[in-house]
C-alpha cells in the first residue's frame, strides 16, 4: 500500500540488502554479510570513477530518504495532497529497460491529476529537482524516476503514434521534421518506435534542454532541419 508521508513498506531490495519494518537498512557500508555493493563498486573500499560512464547512486537508502523528506515537505508545506511509494535497487528497474532507474517512486492520492497534466510537466519538474537534490550528472537523471496514474506508459503509447504519423509525413514530402524539445526517456522512446519504421532515420540535435529528435529521410540526414519553436516566454522562465 501507498504510504503517506514517509518511506512505505513498498520500498524493495537495496542492492542485496533487505528493507526491514518499511526502513531502508543503509548499503552505504555494503553489505555486511559479503563487504560489497551488488552491481556498483564491488568491495566495499573500493573507490568509484565517474568519468566515462554513468555510475549507480552510491547511498540508495540515503537518497530514498531525502527525496521522502522532499515529498513529504510538498504535502506539508506546499498544501499536495499526495502518497508515495518509494522502491530502490533491483525491484526499481524499468520493465522494458527503457530507463536506468535506481529508484522508482510512485505517486497516488487525490492531487494526482494536478501531476500529471499538462503532459506531466509537474511529474517532470518533481524527477528534476529530486536528480538535482542528488547532485546527479544530466546524464545520470534516469536513475531516479517518478510516474503517477500509469502516465509514462500511456505517454509512450502517445509518442508511437506521434513517431508514425511523423513517418509517414517525411517520407511523403521528403521533408525532415523536428518534434518539440524533450528530456532524454521521451528521445529514447522516439528512437525505439522509429526502429520499426522503414524509409526514415532519426537523429537527435540542440544541447540542453533544447535537445531535440529530427526525422530525416533515408539516407539523408545531410539535410537541414528547422529546429523546433520555443514556447512563449521560454527564454524569460529560464
């Protein structure tokens, strides 16, 4: 059950180390049975490199516990009236593997719509300041990941149409077309319904948060593309 305002008994296994009366027990040490971290460090004394490649959240049970303080605070203080169920380790990772997400949380109660409309904007913003509360790289912001009322499936269902309609408009004008700017998942989830579609490649371009997925013609990716229009007042909100 969806507990409200504090870590729930959802929370899953933490790497190898079990969570006990709904409470994280801490992996920042290892584990204690076997002195290492399940698929992040190894030996709990060896160090981790960031440099090439994205590394694991090094505390999961610390970094579950400040994004239930963040949530909590929210209900609190900011008047949600929100539940969340927070899993990290293995039983947080995505089904399809479309995110590499460490930890899952769950959102349910009556303010659930005000998270998910808007084409989730405050869904978005919420995974945002909860990466950014884990002074993650932007290229480690999957590893933390929200979803409320089924909203990322419904969402990627709505993007495979998207990426079939857009399809079938390249290749009848030969014309290549920019879809809006996008975080990261919804470009991988783009990629992948492409995959299945002949006649078009894709390709994504902009830096930042003006990143964007372009769909070109086969074989003509040299072709310019007009980058997406920004939303009114986008420059000022920045």
């Amino acid at each position: 059950m969806l507990q409200d305002g504090r870590l729930g008994h959802g929370i899953g296994p933490v790497n190898g180390c079990v969570a006990k009366n709904g409470v994280l027990r801490s992996v920042a040490r290892g584990c204690r049975k076997c002195g290492e971290f399940p698929g992040i460090w190894g030996p709990a004394s060896r160090p981790a490199l960031r440099y090439w490649f994205v590394m694991p959240i090094d505390d999961l049970q610390q970094a579950a516990q400040k994004i239930a303080g963040f949530l909590a605070s929210l209900n609190k203080l900011g008047g949600m009236r929100l539940k969340y169920r927070i899993t990290a380790g293995d039983g947080a990772h995505a089904p399809q593997g479309l995110e590499a997400r460490q930890i899952y949380v769950e959102l349910g109660g009556p303010d659930v719509p005000l998270v998910t409309q808007h084409n989730g904007e405050l869904l978005r913003a919420l995974e945002t300041i909860a990466a950014q509360m884990l002074r993650l790289d932007q290229r480690e912001n999957d590893l933390v990941s929200f979803d409320a009322a089924n909203f990322k499936a419904l969402r990627a269902q709505e993007l495979k149409l998207q990426a079939e309609t857009a399809a079938d408009k390249v290749i009848r004008s030969g014309i290549p077309y920019a879809f809006p700017a996008m975080n990261s998942r919804e470009r991988r989830l783009l990629h992948m319904s492409f995959k299945d579609i002949e006649g078009v490649e894709t390709a994504s371009s902009g830096e930042g948060l003006d990143r964007f997925l372009a769909v070109y013609p086969a074989g003509k990716t040299n072709l310019p593309v007009t980058p997406p229009a920004k939303p009114r007042g986008f420059e000022r909100r920045r």
